[in-house]
C-alpha cells in the first residue's frame, strides 16, 4: 500500500569555506554602504561565497551526502536514495541539468535525477514533489537538495541592492515514506506563482527570449535585477497567506506551531510574515545573520542548524515558507525531524563516487 506521507530521515549541509564580513563585502567590491546599514537593513553580517573553482554541484554533492551519513547514522544501516532532486536557480550549465551528474558524484549512477527551479521557494516545491512520488508509491528514497552560487553567477558584486544580500550553500534532506504521527513526516503543502509579476526579480538577459549579446541588452543583463520594495510587499503577503493555508489543510492554527523557519531573505520580511502569523520570537528559526540569502538552500541551510543546535526538538510542529522570484511561493507543515545534520566542506574537485 502506498505510505501515508514522507518523512524526513537525513539532513545535510554545505558550505563553501570563504565566510565574507560585510566590512569585507565593501571593501572588496567598493560598495556605498557601512557594516551597521547592512545589518540594521537587512539582518545580515556575513555569508559564504564561493570561490571561482566552486560550482553549485560541489555544494549540492557535499550535503547530498552529508544527508545520506546522517540517515545512517539514524537508521543504523547505508539508505540508497532511487531519485535526486535539486533545487537551484545556479546549475553548472545551462545544459545539461546538474542533478544526473550530483547522482553520479554521489555513487548513483542510473538513479533518475531532475532539477527543479521555483527560485528562493525551490525546496518546498521539490519537498511536495518528493512527498508526493512517495505516497503514490514512484519511490520511497527521494533525496532532495537545494542548493546555489548566486554570488558568482548571477550577482554583480557592485549593485548595492543585490550584492549585500545573497550567499552560496547547499542543503539536503533524504526521505523515506512513513506515518503522519512521526517526527520528521511531512503533513500539508501549499504552492503558488504569480508569473505576471516575473519582473520583479529577474535575470534580463540569457535565455531564449533575450539571449545574451542579442540587439537591446546591456552589459551587466545577466545580472540579478530586483524591485525591493515591490519583491518585499509580496513576499511578506504571499508568504502569510500561504502559511495560513497550509496550517488549515494540517488542521493546526497559529498557536499550534512550535518551529518556525522562513526563507531566509531578509530580517525584515521574516519578521513580518511572522508578527501577521502571531508567532512568538523564541519559535523563530534561521541563520540568515551568518549566511545570507541562499535562496533554495535557505531552507535547507536553517532547518539543519536548528536541529544542529537543538533549538527545536523532535516532534515539535513545524511550518516552512518559502517565495523567491517566478513569482513563485511555498509553504509546508511538518514534524520537527530527528535525524542530527552531517555538515561537510565542500570537495570541488572530488569526483569519485562514494555510494
């Protein structure tokens, strides 16, 4: 029979070992800015970047694999993922997908592997996808990864309004099918997108429609360009909106949430979207002063620190929400999982397989 839900059995993280100060951040790229006004604006201190041997395979295989260890070390025995799914906005090439060469790196060859891209909001997408190939009973062992180098492909390093924002990482959960009433099982999802708003947060130039270097494009067109103000008034409405969705399909309310973690984009939105769900500061959850936005690994990234700090507990009602550019949202409901994260430097140049 076709199991009840998913339930999250591993986690893993990936950094890459480059942690910039956003005093450095200045120095480095001659930004028009001060320490104190990045973090009273935005909430952030540092991030990690990646450096130019770095890809976001790196970082997505590094936590894959950090989650697999992890799920051993739970299960007591090695669990063999039969689909990779990874989440990102950055691959290593425009074609083809990085996922199938993650798999591989991994020890998998022959596992289907995909890329899913839903922007900043990728692993919540990728999460109800893995659940729903589980209780359709396609595969019992989705491994799910987002990850992402915003910092070396799509950010100029001299807009302000970008530049001081974004962070690379990876982050990784394995899944297994299960009952609703486990720590880690996953209970309601909701997704949204709002394609007419697309250019809120947008790439101008690089794909089919603009290539690069067609007539019209600029220098600099494939570059993140974001409509701040605009970006956050949607993020704040979308995200408490869908929460609240997701929270009624679970049949739980505001107060029933014990962990709460948001997409780590900026202190400001997480704040809001969390004062309109009456979420009391001590539930809220994340890592965006040390790491930045790292968009579909944000998630990831925030929910392994919790349990690798144990500022949430196995069991405890949880609620993940998500929105990046698309527009596109998330949010998931879920049991805080018991699986203790395995966090692994990055291995850039490490491609032999290790199943």
């Amino acid at each position: 029979m076709p199991a009840t839900t998913a339930v999250l059995c591993g986690l893993g993280a990936s950094l890459p070992q480059q942690a910039v100060s956003n005093s450095r951040l200045i120095a480095d790229n001659r930004l028009d800015s001060d320490d104190q006004w990045i973090l009273q604006r935005t909430g952030i201190a540092s991030r990690h970047m990646a450096d130019a041997r770095t890809s976001t395979g790196d970082l997505a295989t590094a936590a894959g694999r950090a989650a697999l260890d992890s799920a051993a070390e739970l299960a007591g025995t090695r669990i063999h993922p039969d689909i990779v799914l990874l989440a990102t906005t950055t691959p290593d090439h425009r074609c083809p997908a990085t996922a199938p060469e993650v798999a591989h790196r991994l020890g998998y060859t022959g596992t289907p592997a995909l890329d899913l891209s839903a922007a900043c909001a990728g692993f919540v997408y990728a999460l109800t996808v893995a659940r729903a190939l589980i209780t359709s009973g396609h595969c019992t062992h989705p491994l799910v990864i987002g990850a992402e180098t915003y910092t070396t492909t799509l950010i100029d390093p001299h807009d302000r309004d970008t530049a001081i924002l974004f962070g690379d990482g990876a982050g990784a959960a394995l899944l297994r099918p299960g009952t609703r009433a486990e720590p880690g099982a996953l209970q309601a999802a909701d997704l949204g997108s709002d394609g007419a708003r697309a250019a809120y947060a947008q790439v101008p130039a690089g794909g089919s429609r603009t290539p690069l270097g067609s007539p019209g494009t600029h220098p600099g067109d494939h570059h993140l360009r974001m409509n701040g103000r605009a970006v956050y008034t949607q993020a704040v409405h979308r995200m408490t909106s869908s929460a609240l969705t997701a929270l009624e399909k679970t049949g739980w309310t505001t107060h029933d949430v014990e962990a709460f973690i948001s997409h780590q984009a900026n202190q400001r939105i997480i704040d809001a979207v969390a004062d309109r769900l009456h979420i009391p500061t001590a539930k809220r959850h994340g890592n965006l002063r040390e790491l930045g936005n790292t968009a579909a690994a944000s998630i990831p990234l925030a929910l392994a620190d919790a349990a690798t700090r144990r500022a949430a507990h196995p069991g405890q009602r949880t609620l993940l929400t998500g929105f990046g550019a698309g527009l596109a949202w998330g949010s998931h409901t879920l049991l805080f999982p018991e699986a203790r994260p395995h966090s692994l430097p990055p291995h850039p140049h490490d491609d032999k397989a290790t199943p």
